[in-house]
C-alpha cells in the first residue's frame, strides 16, 4: 500500500500519531516504542508525535506487559508510555490513528461517526510482508509471540516512516 498523509510534515507541524490496540500494554506501546526509537535514529524527533491507547480501559495507568518491555528492551528499544483509553478527542489530535487488528479498527470507527481530522489505518497496512493482517496478540504465542510481535511491528514501522518521509518539509 502507498500512502499519502492529508498534509506535509514540518516541524512547526509535527505529524500526530497513535498506535491502538485493545489494553495499552501489549501491542500499541511496542509500536510507539518501535516508532519513536526509528524517528530518534534519523533525528526527526520535531516532525512527529507519537502516542498509543488502548480501545478498552482495562489497564489505563499501567506501564507496558513486563514481557513486552523485555523483549523491546533486548533490541534496543524502550516502552515508557503508561496505557490510556482512546477516545473521540482523539481524532481531533491525531493526524494518523494505526489500529493493530481488524476489531480495534472496527471499535475506533464507531467512535469516529463523521470526523475527517484523521485517518486510520491499519498497522500491517504498512507491512511488507502480511499487509493488512492483524498483529497479533502476543498473549497466545507465549515469549515467541512477543518476538514475533515485535518483528512484525519493527518492519512496518520501518515501512510506515519510510512513506511518511517523503512529506517531511524543512521551514
């Protein structure tokens, strides 16, 4: 899929993101970590902002899945978010919302119900190798499926700032 953000990106501008899944602990807050340490990299920390919630409030206040953050912390990346519960403010905040599932999408457009301030999209829309599949939940894999989970978010993350850099404009 190629994608086209509704704007160019500056730094006066940063372009808004959020990664959601269901609780905040798991899946989003590894993309957020994964995006965030990406965007450090290439130092484009004034074109973005980044953030992650969760479509249900089971875990709001908490940090990452202990697993999760161990597994991010063995490739370099840190989760450092605390889980929150998405909300319809935030499509007004957002320029682009990243659903990791096919349900946490469908939820996420309930909540939208006619506001065109932000697109959404499915992570895997940006992965190269199961494009528009759901990341799965790590929980049934055991520690191979937070590997797994992580691959999968590390490739489209890549993807996704690899499609979203051709929009960014120094002013």
């Amino acid at each position: 899929m190629e994608f086209h953000p509704n704007r160019n990106i500056t730094k006066k501008k940063p372009y808004r993101i959020c990664f959601v899944c269901l609780g905040n602990i798991c899946r989003s807050p590894t993309a957020e970590g994964i995006f965030q340490q990406k965007v450090t990299e290439c130092d484009l920390n004034t074109f973005f902002y980044i953030d992650s919630a969760g479509t249900s409030a089971y875990h709001v206040g908490e940090k990452a899945n202990a697993i999760s953050r161990r597994i991010a912390e063995s490739h370099g990346v840190s989760l450092l978010s605390r889980a929150r519960q998405f909300n319809s403010k935030d499509f007004y905040k957002f320029d682009l919302i990243l659903a990791m599932d096919s349900s946490n999408y469908t939820n996420i457009m309930k909540l939208k119900s006619g506001i065109t301030n932000s697109q959404v999209e499915l992570m895997r829309s940006f992965d190269p190798i199961g494009s528009n599949e759901d990341v799965p939940d790590p929980y049934y894999g055991g520690i191979n499926g937070f590997e797994n989970v992580f691959t999968i978010l590390m490739r489209s993350s890549e993807e996704l700032l690899k499609q979203l850099s051709p929009y960014l404009v120094n002013e």
